[in-house]
C-alpha cells in the first residue's frame, strides 16, 4: 500500500521522495541550467567517452542524452571522432552529419559483409539522412546485398529510424515534423492551442466508455504554422479500446470535426473500463498545454517520459510509422502522450500520427 506522497506533484508513492517523473523533471531543469561553458565542458568530456558510450556505459549515456535532448549539443567535432574511433551507437550520434562523415558511414556500410553491422549503419545513414544518404539507402533497395537476406525489413524502411523514407521511385517523404515543443502542465481551462483528452458524449460501440478527443491542435496558431495545416487537427478515440488495439484511426476536417474510424478491439479490460468511468472527469480536465518555446527534436530522447508535438517519438519499441489507412503511406510522428501518467501513475505512452493528405490520425499504444 503506498504509504508516501511525491514531494512534486502529490501521486502517491510506496516510498519517500520525488516519482519517476518529478525526479526527471529535476534533472532536465538541472541540465537546462547549464552555462555555454558547461555545455563546451561536457562535450569536450564526451569526446573523451566515446569508447564508454559505445559500451553503453550508463554515465556516458546520460551524457549524450542530455547535450542531445536539452541542447542539440552534438558537434560535428564529436560525430567526426565517433565515425574514427568506430563508435556507431546510440545512432542518434550521426543525426545531420556533415558530408565527410557521411561519406565514411557510407563506405563502412559498403564495404561490410556483416548484417549486424549493415543493421547498425543503415540506422546512421539514415540519421545523416541527406540526399546522398537517400541514394545509398535507394541503390540497396533496387540492387540487395547478400547481407539483406537476414535482415527483417528494406532499406526504406531503416530510413524510418531518421525520420523519413522513400517510395520506389526515390521520392523522399518526410516521417517527423522538424521543430518540437514540449506539452507543459498548466491551469484547466487556460487558452492553448493544444489540448489533451478532451471530452465528447458519443460512447465507444465496443466498450460503451465516453470517447475523447485524445488531441486537439489548432494548427492556425503561429507556434504551430510548422504543421502546415491551416485550421484544426482533431484525433478522437476510445480511450480504454486503444489499449488494447492495434492503431485507431479517426478522420477529421480543418473546421474542428473528427469521427473515430471503425475497428475491431482485441478485447476490453473490465476493471480498466470500470476506472476509466470513474476518472473520466479527472482525466478529460488535465491541464496539458503547449509549451511556450522550442525545443531540441530529440527532447522526448531515450526514456525521458516527456509529452511533445513534433520531432521525434522516443518509441517504447522499435520505431513504428502507421501506414496510412486511405493512402497507404507511412504516417507522419505528430505527438507523444504519457497516457499512464495523465490517468494516474500507470505506464505506457500513445503516439499520435498524422496523414496531412488524407486528413486521418492515428493512435497507438505501446507500453514497456
Ligand atoms: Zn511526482
Ligand atoms: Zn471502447
Ligand atoms: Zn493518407
């Protein structure tokens, strides 16, 4: 029985202390607070690291995490030494390379007879993920190297990891959005061009639980022009069925109409749905608005339980672009919600993508 109340935000806790999330919050204000000359500090220590965070070295880790995630601090200095020293991981290290460390990942990638070290450079290249980048990645889709027969997926496919892929024809389609704001807990009720499980009357078919609008983006707001989408984006779903399906989809127009797509629950929890009947006002009432200012796109970056529009999703799993329900095409990454956090103290998180052509979003789950 928790016996505890977190000093944060007053979840109750089996021990004293911050949770999970207010203790991360910290650190990332910690990290946040850094003066230029620390950041210049800790990328001169990670250059010293590298050999460690290849060895996934847990303080080397943190140290990469956070000049990624809080500062974009990875310099073309440290992705040279990476490429030099053979450090190919965490991946994420070769994001916009410049093209003479693309040129090598390249040759590495060419050269290798090993899938596992194929595996591994398909993810760089692709974090590079320029025009030359796309051609290499193109070439071993048309011409496959004997080492592709062990590996689960195409080369289009591994481009996904940087956040992008190609059609047949090279065509380059872009995956994620290239600017990233935080979603910030403010007041209820407060005017936000974002908001969170908003609630409707409709009821599930399946279930019989409310229905909510799981996200609410007004794309007319400035902050948001980067959406490209000139009125408002609307993603409603059953918010006990998406735990339990593959993706839900809903189709919604620019004037702030969304309706959830049809489909089939694996099956339904009783006690969750008889939860979510309790807390339905609680959780429809978050206050979870969007942040003021930009942030770096891997923000969200290896497990840091954020809630974000745009950039990258940190993935639970492995990356996992939904194809899109009328064009068939890969989904585009919209946003990322601690849905266990918003109904309290649960795990799990659900990803929010978008078919700006077809005007269709889609929910997934995934849980550790
Ligand atoms: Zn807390
Ligand atoms: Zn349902
Ligand atoms: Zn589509």
């Amino acid at each position: 029985m928790p016996l505890h109340t977190c000093a944060g935000c007053g979840a109750l806790l089996p021990y004293e202390g911050l949770c999970r999330k207010c203790r991360e919050e910290k650190q990332r204000r910690e990290i946040l607070a850094w003066t230029p000359e620390e950041v210049a500090h800790r990328q001169r220590a990670l250059l010293e690291e590298l050999p460690a965070l290849e060895r996934m070295d847990d303080q080397a880790e943190r140290d990469f995490w956070a000049l990624l995630s809080c500062w974009d601090g990875i310099t073309p200095d440290i992705q040279r030494a990476a490429l030099a020293q053979g450090v190919r991981s965490p991946v994420e290290l070769f994001y916009h390379a410049p093209e003479d460390v693309r040129d090598g990942l390249i040759d590495a990638l060419l050269q290798t007879e090993s899938p596992g070290e194929a595996n591994c450079l398909m993810c760089c290249v692709a974090m590079q993920g320029d025009d030359k980048a796309l051609e290499t990645l193109l070439e071993l889709e048309r011409n496959p190297r004997p080492w592709q027969e062990s590996l689960y997926v195409p080369p289009s496919v591994y481009a996904q990891c940087g956040g992008w892929t190609f059609d047949s024809a090279g065509v380059r389609r872009m995956l994620h959005f290239e600017t990233c704001y935080p979603l910030v807990q403010g007041e209820p009720g407060v005017d936000s061009p974002v908001r969170v499980a908003q609630p409707r009357e409709e009821r599930c078919p399946h279930c019989g639980s409310r229905l909510v609008d799981l996200l609410v983006v007004d794309g007319r707001e400035p902050r948001l022009h980067f959406l490209g989408v000139d009125g408002i984006i609307k993603a409603t779903c059953c918010p006990v069925c998406t735990m339990y399906s593959e993706p839900v989809f809903s189709r919604f127009t620019l004037e702030g109409e969304s309706t959830m797509l049809p489909f089939e629950p694996d099956w339904v929890d009783e006690m969750v749905k008889e939860e979510m009947e309790e807390d339905y006002p609680k959780f429809t009432a978050n206050g979870l608005a969007l942040g003021e200012k930009r942030v770096p796109l891997f923000y969200g970056g290896n497990e840091k339980n954020i809630d974000l529009l745009g950039g990258f999703a940190d993935w639970v799993q492995d990356w996992n672009y939904t194809p899109c329900p009328d064009c068939g095409k890969p989904m585009k990454f919209l946003a990322q919600i601690q849905w266990g956090a918003l109904l309290g103290g649960g795990e799990g998180t659900i990803y929010v993508e978008l078919c700006p052509e077809c005007r269709i979003t889609s929910m997934q789950y995934q849980q550790s």
